[in-house]
C-alpha cells in the first residue's frame, strides 16, 4: 500500500502544477503524503531487512508491555 501511495502521489504531484490554474494547496498535500509515505517505507525496510533478530525481539517485548499496560488501564 506504501508504494501504491508514493506513486499516487508522485504522479498526482506533477498534474497539480500541469493544470492550469496551478493547484499549489493540493501540490502540497501530495507533497506532505510523499514524504509521509517514504518514511514509512524506510521504517518497514529496515525493521526487516537491516535490524538484527535482538533487536526486533526487543521492539516486540515493548510492544507487548505497553498494550498489557493499556488493557490494565481500560480495566479500571
């Protein structure tokens, strides 16, 4: 979905100042979602392509910590 979202963008980006008049606001918007889309992009590579097991272990324990601690939360 990430690629399918940075190529929307991408494109939808170089019709906004194609048209005529220029549709600076929506340029900017597919602009933000382009940049928005690529970093998430780069977090999904390397979570699983660069980290090492330890440390996907380690993000995963956290994870785990902090949903026991938000269902405690809600229980009260």
């Amino acid at each position: 979905m990430t690629l399918a979202l940075v190529v929307y963008s991408g494109v939808f980006m170089k019709y906004t100042v194609a048209v005529t008049p220029k549709n600076y606001l929506l340029f900017g918007c597919h602009f933000i979602n382009e940049g928005a889309q690529l970093m998430q992009g780069f977090r999904f590579i390397d979570f699983h392509y660069f980290m090492s097991e330890e440390q996907q272990n380690e993000i995963h324990r956290k994870h785990e910590m902090e949903a026991r601690q938000n269902e405690t939360i809600k229980e009260e």
